[in-house]
C-alpha cells in the first residue's frame, strides 16, 4: 500500500481506534504515543508488541504533513506552513500570549500561554475581498488528521509538554463550517483526555456566518466556543467585503446565534476587522451595538494587516480605540486583539502566497 493511500491514525477518536485496536487498551497506548510523546513512527511505539506495530504500519501512517517554511517574529509568534502529500500547502500561526515568568530566585512563576490558529481547508469558497486566502480559491478540504497534526507538530517543534494546555483557533486559511464533519471530529480528537486534552472550552470555530451550519453546529453539542467574523453591520457592505453575504444575510446569522447553546460563562464572540476608511466609523459602531442588542457577546476588534496588491488600509489607533471606548461605554464587552507577527507574514495566507511565488506558481 502506497504511503498516500494509508489513512491517517489521527483520523480516529480514541473510541474509534479501541474498535479498530485489539485489545482495545492498546488504543489507550497509542493515543499516549502520538500525543503525549509526538513520535513519528509506530517502531518508537515501545510498549506495543512488535506483532500489533507491523500491522498499525500497514495500515496507518502518522505523519500526513510535513514543514516546510516557518518564520519567527521578534514577538515569539512563529508562523507554520505545512505540506499535504499532493503538494498544496496550509498555514498555522503559534501565538506568545504571555511569556514566561519567573520567580525572584529563578523559578518558573508562570508558564508561558499559547494560542494556536489552524487551517481547515487549502483555500476558501467564501472569497473575502479582504482576504489573501481567497486568491486560490478553493483547492481541497483538510482530513481531521491533517488539522490534528498541525497543532501535534507545532507542540513537537516548541517541545510544548503534553501537560502544557493551549488555545485553538479554527482561524487560519479556510472556512471550518464547509468542512464541518473534519472539524468536528478533530475538536473530539483534541479533547480526549487521553489525548492532548484539550478541553471544549478552549477550543473555539471562527465562521464567516454559514446559518444553517451554525444551527448544525450548535446541535453536535461539542462544547466549542463560537465566534462570527461579522466585519460590517449592513448587507451593502458586508457584501462587497464578504460576498457569502448574499447566501446567509446577517439577519439569518443573528437567529441562527440565537439559536447556539451557550453556558453562562460564555459568550458568542463577534470578529471585527477594522478597515480604514471602510467600516471604522462611529456610525458603525453604532449599529454594531444596535445589532447585538440581546445577544449575550462580545466584540474583537482586529486591525486589518495588510499585503500586497489590497486596496485596503490598516486602521489609525485612535480610531480602533474611539470604536472600542464607545461600545465598552454602552455594556458591550469589546477588546482589541493584539497585532501579531507584523515583522513576518502576518496575513493569513501570505506565507503560503510568498512560497508559491518563489517556486513560479
């Protein structure tokens, strides 16, 4: 069997592998190989009869990608693309949240906290203008392996302990709710406690507004954080920016969050991107909050980074914090996200954008 022909063993939740695995504990085994070790192959396995490892190795691969690029900002954010075995390439940014710190006598006080956005798909069908991503348009859906392995490569990269938990975004290139099925069961894969136990809660979807896969979402009772990349408060404009708009308007959007099971610690987050120019007036923010009257949210304001060849601009921060201050001001929870990156290829897709261009493509 050719090795692209294997399946992935990180397609598989760990109830899934105890089926497939006999004995069943040795699922168990497995699942602390991959996640808690990171090996790259079944013959490091070292408690697994040799037996049980020639079959996993005829069967199963474990590495389905491979990096070939990363860049390193002067920030400790390290940007990631990876490459699929048909040569297509994705993008995954590992966020310094905070660094580490010490104690007076040199102990560790905190660890450092992380932040991790993933790609879901080669390209996008949403076709944002905005967007560096939409230029490829839409090339192939990432297996739940292919999403799993980015973080499980990127913990091994930074020798990040199993232990050590982090946050994940589905915020890279792609729209998670057009791969829905591939999501999902990797949100399942990261939060087993055998895994990387990384729970539902820090877990969070990032969707352009899909309503009625919102709905769906909603129903898979997974546990995940929800957040909307909203970017306009009017269908004229939300449609020149995101033209998916015509399919699922924001009023289908707002029911659809209505409809999202939220506990009471949480809230739907709303995504922002602030353009100059474009939608970064008092008037919007006006109706921003007008629109989210009722919704139990919050609203992340995020400075659009710019690249080459976009009509758009990166926001003045005094209009960013004018935006901020008047929605804060009437109880609408709003922060700025943190620019990352800036001194490295920031925009989502622009790593991968540069690669292709070096190679002619």
């Amino acid at each position: 069997m050719k090795i692209e022909e294997k399946k992935s063993i990180q397609d598989y939740t760990r109830e899934e592998l105890s089926q497939l695995i006999k004995p069943a504990f040795r699922a168990k085994q497995v699942y602390s190989w991959l996640y808690h070790k990171y090996v790259t192959s079944f013959d490091e396995m070292k408690n697994l009869p040799q037996l049980l490892k020639d079959e996993l190795s005829k069967t199963y691969r474990i590495s389905p990608l491979k990096i070939v690029r990363k860049e390193k900002s002067r920030d400790g954010s390290i940007k990631y693309l990876f490459q699929r075995d048909d040569g297509n390439t994705v993008e995954s940014v590992l966020l310094l949240m905070k660094k580490k710190q010490f104690n007076e006598d040199g102990s560790i006080k905190h660890q450092e906290k992380y932040t991790v956005c993933i790609s879901c798909q080669v390209g996008c069908k949403v076709g944002c203008s905005f967007c560096l991503t939409a230029k490829s348009g839409f090339i192939a859906n990432l297996t739940a392996g292919e999403i799993v392995e980015q973080i499980r490569m990127i913990k091994k990269d930074n020798d990040i302990d199993a232990n050590r938990r982090l946050n994940i975004v589905y915020m890279g290139m792609g729209e998670p709710l057009d791969n829905l099925r591939a999501v999902a069961q990797s949100s399942r894969i990261f939060a087993d406690p055998d895994g990387m136990a990384i729970a539902p809660h820090r877990q969070t979807i990032s969707t352009s507004g899909l309503s009625s896969k919102i709905v769906k979402l909603g129903k898979l009772g997974l546990g995940v954080n929800l957040a909307i990349s909203l970017h306009a408060v009017d269908d004229e404009l939300r449609e020149k920016l995101m033209p998916i708009n015509k399919a699922y308007n924001i009023q289908s959007i707002i029911d659809a969050v209505k409809q999202f099971p939220i506990n009471d610690r949480k809230r739907v987050m709303f995504e922002y991107l602030v353009i100059k120019d474009v939608n970064d007036d008092m008037a919007s923010a006006k109706k921003l909050l007008s629109l989210l009257n009722g919704i139990k949210s919050k609203v992340n304001l995020i400075y659009f980074n710019p690249y080459g060849g976009t009509e758009y601009k990166r926001p003045e921060e005094k209009d960013m914090k004018q935006f901020q201050e008047y929605l804060t001001k009437h109880g609408l929870h709003c922060t700025i996200r943190e620019s990352k990156g800036l001194d490295i290829s920031a925009a989502c897709g622009q790593l991968r954008d540069n690669e292709l261009e070096e190679n002619g493509v």
